[in-house]
C-alpha cells in the first residue's frame, strides 16, 4: 500500500507537470501585432471648402490615423468599436481613397489627392466625389489648404 501511493502521487505530479507545459506553449505571445488603419499620406493634412450656397466654410482634416470632417465626429484608425474593427476604414475605388465608418457605408467619402494651380501657386489639394442615390450627375468638390474662395 506504501508503494502504490507514493506511484499515485508520482503519476499526479507528472501529469500536472505535463498540464503546466501544454498551458505554457499555448498561450498567446505577447508581440502580438495590432493592426491600425493608416490614411494614406497624399491625403494627409487640413483642407478647407466654401459652399456659396450657405456662405460657410466646411473643413476637413485627415491625420496618420484620425479623418474629421465638418462638425462630425472624428474617425479613428486606432479606435476599436466594440472589440471587432477600426473606426475608422480607408480602401481604394479606382483612383479614389473611400473613407468610412467602420466598413459601413456611414460618413462615407470618395477623396484622392491632386495638384492645382491656384493664383500662381501649386498646391496640394483634395479632389471630393460626390455621389448618393437620388443625385442625378455625380460631381467634384475640391478641399483647399487654406481659405481659398
């Protein structure tokens, strides 16, 4: 009776052993990498448009990770929303930067990236298309870098 008792405590000693060494192995590494939605660095940068239907200046401004717009909520890449995606989603439509609200089709915009030639000056600037259903012609909005009318 010695014996087998002390071969049921080897037996559990070396089962926990090999319990501890599994859970070891498996457990996540700690480098994980999390990935963060980047706005493209053409885009980058504050933008101004003014609507002469309403006399008011709208801006827009995207940073590495953030895009807002107007009095709108800012869009975060690093922001998770419910522990699933991004805030915000930036993808590519033909030549466009489609920027939108978590891989819906919220606060969605069609941006790219262009030069202008604005009383003598070349400037960056930011080409909008503007498209909804019920609009019959899409058309162009252009974001300057500063109040330009």
């Amino acid at each position: 009776m010695h014996r087998s008792y002390y071969y049921g405590l080897l037996f559990l000693a070396t089962l926990s052993f090999g319990l501890f060494l599994l859970n070891i192995t498996n457990t996540p590494s700690a480098s994980a990498h999390v990935k963060y939605t980047v706005v493209p660095k053409n885009l980058r940068g504050t933008y101004h448009h003014y609507f002469k239907k309403s006399h008011k200046w709208s801006r827009v401004k995207f940073t590495k990770y953030t895009y807002k717009i107007g009095n709108s909520h800012k869009l975060s890449g690093k922001k998770i929303l419910n522990g699933s995606y991004p805030q915000l989603s930036i993808s590519k439509f033909n030549s466009y930067y489609v920027t939108e609200l978590g891989e819906s089709d919220a606060y969605q915009a069609f941006y790219k990236g262009i030069t202008v030639t604005k009383k003598g000056k070349k400037m960056h600037a930011l080409k909008e298309l503007v498209s909804y259903p019920g609009l019959k012609h899409d058309y162009t909005r252009i974001w300057y870098p500063s109040k330009i009318k």
